[in-house]
C-alpha cells in the first residue's frame, strides 16, 4: 500500500504577492514539489483591509500550485508581518522552593512565566524567542535540564502582533478552506530559509524588504536578539522615483527595475533614460545619476535604520557572520554595496537553502519567507 505524503506548506501573505511553496517530507528531508505567485488583493499600507479579497488571493495561489499535491494541500504555516509586529525582551522567574534537580517541566513552567507580559489592548505574543537560563544568579546557560538549581530564570526575546490584524490574517486563510498550523514573524521565516544554523553562531542579521515594510532579525549563537520591524520598504523607492520624476506609481516602479540603482555615483552625468510618457505628450528623458541619487538617498535611510537597530541591542561591530538582504525590495542593484559602506560588515542576498530539488528560477530572495515557512512546516511535522 502507498504511503500518504506528508506536505509541508508555507503562505508568504505578502502586501504585493502572496507566495506558496509546497514540499513533502520524505526520509526526514524536505523536498520541493511545487510554488505559485499571485498578485495580492485585499492589502492597504501592509495591513488587511478587505478580508475577502485576500482570501480570494490565497485561493488563487492554492489553485495555481494545488496540482503538486494532487488537491491534498489541507494546512500551511503562514507569515505574518507589517507594522503591528514588534519585538521586545521579557524575563520569567520561576522557584523551586529547595535545590533540586531541572526537569522539563521547569523549564516550560518557567517559558509559561515569561510568556506572561502585561500587553496593550489588542496585542498579542506572537513567538518567544529563549536567549539564556539563569540557574541560581549564574546567567549564560542554554539548557538547564539535570542542573542542580533552587531558582530557574529565563531570558527571552517576545514577538508581539496585533490581535485583530492576526485574526484577519487566519480569518482569510480559513476561507481560502486552509487550516493554520501556526503563525510565524516573517523575518525569521527568510531567516530560516537563508541562513544555516551553524552560520548563526558568529552573529548574523536578516534584513527582509517587502513592499510595504521591512523585518529584521538578528542573532548571536543560538540566540535571537531582535525582531523589529521598520515601515521604510521597497514601495518607499517608487514613490520617490514618482515624485522626483513626475511619473506614476507604475510607470516609477518600470524605471526602477530597468534602470535603477542604489549606488549614487553609478552612473555618468551624460546618460540619459527615456522616460515613460502618455501618448499625447512628448518623450522625456532624465539623468540616470539622477535616477541613482533618488534611490541611494533612501537606501543610506534604510539602513542607517538598520544600523540604529544594530545598535539598540548593542550588535552594531558583533555581526561577523554577516548581513543577509531577502524579500523583493533586495533585488535593487547596488543595495549590497550601501548596506556594507553603512553596516561596516559583509552583505550578501539571502537564498534558500536546505530544500532538496529547489529550482533555479526560484533562486530569489523574494522566495525566502514563503520556502523558510514551509520549512517551519516541516519542522512542526
């Protein structure tokens, strides 16, 4: 008799594309079977604001990569983003009463404690993030179990989400007929897909650009540090580019990806781009150095961001494993450079890894979330 396939799924429920990857797990491996991208409906400024429409978004991206998995596709992980996800320390105590040996128990107990946190009305914890056990004063330790202790104290980094946005974002999934296994930042998901456990120990960031807001995790060893979220975004570049040149939103978003570049000085005062015009009106040109200053301006703002951030958990010279640029926003020529100049570490694009028969065309930091969430999935299973 044939075995049923386990599926691994994960929703990246973006503001511009929502993205679906489906695997299967087979000899405790992850392998690819199928992805589709559809184009979002339903989002304003990176929040739900017609719960139906991306619900008819998710069941568009199901039907498109649905004939991978033969219509059995029944649950997914899904990302959740935005500006309503914050990250914050938190710290839970637990006592023991006597010296005693750490059990299991103890340590979920103490988790449980720390989970705990007094939230502002509609907010909710998300994920908990453990950085270290204190056992007894002596701070440092990263599994307590069979340690003699009386009082067991934990570390943690909170990842807070807004109630309402996450109920919207499970509500549209369970009309699009999926269930939820869980909810995930996506800044760890592209995290998760890109950078291999081993190669977080000497320090790493992942800088996740979407089009309306961009993630940010950090982390040392084991440990996460930070999860913060910025509004500054891919869509922040368009504008300008559309302010600056006198163009629409779409024609702007045309010139950025055909000839944009975030390096200031990239391009020589005398070449010159056509310009998207309407028919009724006479071709216009402008500078391409112009072009280039427009989109390095906002991208020294991103990242002097990033670097403010680096600095809040004091990271800003400790991330010798690296920057890691994922999302769609990254795919704008020259941002590893002015990430470098400002970070002062090494940048590179974030690329899945870890998924078995992953195809070449998805080789693409957009696809990070949705292939880190499908590798949460399998994780779960």
């Amino acid at each position: 008799m044939a075995v049923k396939p386990i599926y691994a799924a994960g929703l990246d429920a973006g503001s511009r594309q929502t993205r679906l990857v489906i695997c299967v797990l087979e000899n405790s491996r992850i392998r690819f079977v199928g992805a589709s991208a559809v184009e979002s409906q339903g989002w304003a400024k990176g929040r739900i604001a017609d719960q139906q429409a991306f619900a008819e978004a998710v069941t568009a991206a199901l039907r498109d990569a649905d004939a991978f998995a033969s219509g059995a596709l029944q649950s997914v992980v899904v990302g959740m983003g935005g500006p309503t996800v914050r990250g914050a320390n938190g710290r839970g105590v637990l006592e023991l009463g006597y010296v005693q040996e750490v059990q299991q128990t103890d340590v979920r107990r103490v988790m449980e404690r720390a989970s705990r946190v007094q939230l502002m009305e509609d907010r909710m914890v998300l994920q908990l993030f453990p950085q270290d056990f204190v056992v007894d004063g002596h701070p440092g330790h990263r599994d307590p179990r069979k340690m003699l202790a009386s009082c067991l104290e934990i570390n943690v980094h909170l990842v807070t989400a807004s109630i309402q946005e996450h109920n919207a974002l499970i509500g549209a999934v369970n009309a699009a007929h999926l269930a939820v296994e869980e909810s995930v930042f996506e800044g760890l998901a592209a995290c998760y897909a890109a950078v291999l456990p081993e190669n977080r120990r000497q320090g790493i960031a992942v800088v996740d650009i979407g089009a309306e807001s961009t993630e940010l995790v950090i982390y040392y060893g084991d440990a996460m540090h930070l999860a913060s979220t910025g509004r500054i975004s891919g869509d922040h570049f368009t504008r300008d580019l559309a302010q600056g040149l006198c163009l629409s939103f779409e024609d702007a978003e045309l010139v950025k990806m055909e000839f944009g570049c975030a390096l200031a000085k990239s391009a020589h005062e005398n070449i010159l781009v056509e310009l998207p015009t309407p028919e009724d009106r006479q071709p216009r040109e402008a500078q391409r150095s112009l072009v280039n200053r427009i989109l390095g301006a906002r991208a020294e703002e991103l990242f002097r961001f990033v670097r403010g951030e680096f600095a809040r958990v004091g990271m800003e010279r400790s991330l010798i494993g690296g920057v890691f640029l994922c999302g769609g926003g990254a795919k704008l020529p020259g941002l590893c450079d002015v990430a470098e100049d400002i970070l002062q570490c090494q940048t590179r694009f974030g690329l899945t890894e870890g998924i078995q028969d992953w195809p070449l065309e998805l080789n693409d930091p957009a696809w990070c979330t949705a292939a880190g969430l499908a590798m949460y999935s399998a994780k779960l299973k």
